[in-house]
C-alpha cells in the first residue's frame, strides 16, 4: 500500500513539474532587465494578441510562414516577411534578452549561445520568432500542441517549436 501511494506521489509531482516548465515556455511574458535597463520583453502569441501587440490578419500570416494552414481559406494571402532578414544588431539585442529571459525563468541554457531557430516576420515592431540555443538537445518527445488564438490555429510538433513575440523596449 505505501509503495502505491509512493508512486502516486511520484506522479503527482512529475505531471505538477511538466505543468510548471510548459506553462513557463508558453506564457513568458517577462521584460528583460540587464542593470536596471529596460531592454525587451518576450510574449506568447496569446498574449500579444489579447495585449493588442497582434492583429488577426498578423496571426493568419504569422500561421501560414509557419506552416500552420489549416484555420486559413485558399484564398488568403500573407503579409510578406519584413524585412527579409533580421538586423545583425535587432538579432544581438535579441539573443542578448532571450538569453536573459532564459536566466530568469530557469531555463538552462548550459552556457550556450542564444540562437534564432526561425523567424516569421516582424509586426508592429514586434518579432514572431523560435528561440533556443546553439547545439540545444532535445529529448525526441513529440506532443502535439495545438492552441487557438483569434480563431487562427496554431498546432506545434512539441513545445520547442513554439512562436514567441519579442518587443524591443528601447
């Protein structure tokens, strides 16, 4: 009986820790702070729409760069990823708040660079990016993820291919 109630406790605080680190990677609105400078802040697609940050037609292009089709009618067209390529100082004044943001919310990053897996474009001064860090392993765990936001549908292979939005608070 002790040994049941053991391995129910196990469970309990497994499934209560993966509660925790998804809900910290996909709600991370967090502003980054180096020495008291404001510097950046990181949302979810969630929250930057419901914030205002993103519109509807943002979220329909932000899908279809993605890949993430199926919410979006044939006839629809994308707003075109501008501009093409990210700044090399908007990429360093990124990398620099994500590995921030990661700092703070624990997540370890073992004392590897900051990366940008992909970028989708920039709205309203806002970046849709993937972050992670160089030579990042993941454990091959493919849990599907599907959120509806605004009634576009987003639907991820696992939590490391989630969008975040970045705001440059400079």
């Amino acid at each position: 009986m002790r040994k049941v109630f053991s391995k129910r406790l196990q469970l309990i605080a497994v499934n209560i820790a993966g509660f925790l680190l998804l809900s910290s990677m996909l709600l991370p609105s967090v502003a980054c702070s180096k020495g008291g400078e404001s510097v950046g802040a990181f949302f979810s697609l969630d929250e930057a729409y419901n914030n205002g940050l993103l519109t509807v037609q943002d979220l329909k292009s932000i899908a279809s760069h993605y890949g993430s089709l199926e919410s979006l009618d044939e006839t629809f067209i994308p707003t075109p990823i501008t501009p093409k390529k990210l700044s090399d100082k908007t990429q360093r004044h990124l990398k620099r708040d994500w590995a921030i943001w990661a700092s703070e919310n624990g997540v370890d990053t073992f004392g590897e660079k900051p990366r940008i897996c992909e970028y989708y474009g920039t709205y309203g001064g806002c970046v849709a990016v993937n972050m992670s860090y160089e030579n990042a392993t993941y454990i091959a765990e493919f849990r599907p993820i599907t959120t509806n936001i605004g009634g576009v549908i987003f639907r991820y292979s696992s939590i490391h291919k989630s969008i975040l939005i970045w705001k440059n608070n400079k």
